[in-house]
C-alpha cells in the first residue's frame, strides 16, 4: 500500500488521520463511536454480574450464547495511579510491546500497517484443551476522544475489531478464526500540584474501561470457555495495568 505512513494534506490542513483513504475508514468510524458510546454509558440498564474484583478492579459479565457458542460480553472497570490515558492506550496499541503483557499469544504479526494510528493483526493463540486452537485476525485503531465531563483531562480509546483479507482466510482445520470486538477507554484526572510545583506521576489517575466480545468461531465446550476467561480477564488487566505503570515509571508524562 503506497499510502503506508503518508500524511495528507486536503485544504492545507492536515486530516486526523490518513486511514481515513483506506476501505475500511466507514467501519472503523462506525465501529468506533460505537465503542466510545458502550464503554462510557457504564453499566447502563443491563444486568451485568460481577465475577471478579481485586482493590480496584471489578469484572462484569453477561451470560450469551449465539448458536450454542458462549459469547458472554465483559465489562470491566479498573483506576490506577500515575499514567496516563494515552500512555495506557499507546501500550496496549503498539505491537512492539504485545509479548511482553499479552500471555494468551503463541504468534503475533501486523499483517497491514493502514497508518500510524490504525493497524491489522493477525494473532494465533495458545489452545485451550480440549478445544481446536485460535486465531484471530483483527483492525485495531487509537484515538483521542474528547472529554465528556468535567475533571477529565483527557480521553484516548483503542478498539480492536475482527476483519477479513483474501491473504489471510481461515484454516478451520487445525486453527478455528475466532471473532472479536474489543475496547480499551481510558481518562485521565490530573490533581493540583502544590502551588508552584509542577505536575508530576503522583498527580495522575487513570479511570480504564475494557470492554469485550469474543465469538470462539466454532465448537468449544461452555464449561471449559468460562472457567478459562474467569482466570484470563482479570489476569490480564493486572499484568497489562501493572506492565504500563512499570514503563512510565521513569519516562516523562506523555499526555
Ligand atoms: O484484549 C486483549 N488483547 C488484545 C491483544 O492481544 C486483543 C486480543 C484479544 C483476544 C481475545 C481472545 C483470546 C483467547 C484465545 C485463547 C485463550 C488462551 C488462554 C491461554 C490459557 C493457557 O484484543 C486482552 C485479552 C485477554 C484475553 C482473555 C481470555 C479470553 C478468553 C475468551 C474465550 C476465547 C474463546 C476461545 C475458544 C477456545
């Protein structure tokens, strides 16, 4: 793609972003406010139950089965202490970083970098017994999104949202693609510095929604699905949350 990394300019001023000349712009702009919407109308009227909670940290979750395959949609909630939104949004983003917190990958690569902001992955992951393995071929796009409330700075989203390329289709014999829509929505609160001081990581709170939908694609037992997202979710956000903090701790603030 000869528009890989290229910044356009219509009308003199620079556009948000060059994905948006690629063909997947419209379902991207879609699915995205979407996301924004979902992740920040909380728990709204739903009857979501808690099934994991740890200092700050609760996980909800709604039981769902579409033709006999669970697809229990997960809600989850999470404020720590000295990052920030886009530093939270930039790790979980950039697949320089994947390996290092993502435990359920056994391969990542980036099969089309759409723009800087915007990417597509294709990732096999580890099997679950006694299930046929995983792997999931997804756009994942960041952005910043404007503040909605007072007292936040600042909002940035990831979402990650299953696709299809004719170089990459299913194998569905010894891998099963499964389906995902994913988003990570994250705001920053800056508290005043003491007079004249100035804003340092003790001064920063990030409020994190992570909000997920995985269609395991083909047959795999309930039981086996449910027992093994209960374990992974909340695994994952404190190893993700944790990695984040542990590589800012010595960096300069990137807001
Ligand atoms: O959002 C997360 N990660 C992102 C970057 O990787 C991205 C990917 C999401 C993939 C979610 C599905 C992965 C499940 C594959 C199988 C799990 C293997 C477990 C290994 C145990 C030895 O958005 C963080 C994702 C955190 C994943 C939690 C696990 C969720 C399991 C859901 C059930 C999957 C059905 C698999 C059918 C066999």
């Amino acid at each position: 793609n000869s528009n890989n990394n290229v910044t356009h300019v219509v009308n003199d001023e620079k556009t948000a972003s060059s994905a948006e000349y690629h063909r997947l712009w419209p379902e991207i702009e879609r699915v995205t406010k979407e996301q924004i919407k979902y992740a920040q109308m909380g728990l709204g009227n739903d009857a979501w139950h808690l099934f994991a909670e740890e200092g700050e940290m609760k996980m909800y979750r709604r039981e769902e089965e579409v033709n006999g395959l669970v697809v229990d949609p997960l809600k989850a909630c999470h404020v720590v202490k000295g990052v920030t939104a886009h530093e939270m949004c930039h790790y979980f983003f950039s697949p320089q970083y994947r390996y290092d917190w993502e435990t359920t990958l056994e391969h990542m690569t980036v099969v089309e970098n759409i723009s800087d902001d915007t990417l597509i992955f294709l990732q096999l992951h580890k099997r679950i017994w006694p299930a046929t393995q995983r792997d999931a071929l997804f756009w994942s796009h960041i952005r910043q999104v404007p503040p909605n409330e007072p007292g936040v700075r600042d909002i940035w989203i990831v979402v990650n949202n299953s696709t299809e390329l004719p170089k990459h289709p299913p194998d569905n014999k010894k891998c099963i693609r499964l389906f995902l829509t994913v988003c990570l929505l994250c705001q920053t609160i800056v508290s005043s510095p003491k007079e004249g001081a100035s804003i340092t990581r003790d001064n920063l709170t990030c409020k994190i929604t992570y909000c997920s939908v995985v269609n395991p694609g083909g047959w795999a037992p309930a039981s086996v699905l449910r027992a093994v997202y209960k374990r992974e979710y909340p695994k994952f956000l404190k190893r993700f949350t944790a990695y984040v903090i542990d590589q800012c701790k010595n960096k300069p603030i990137m807001f």
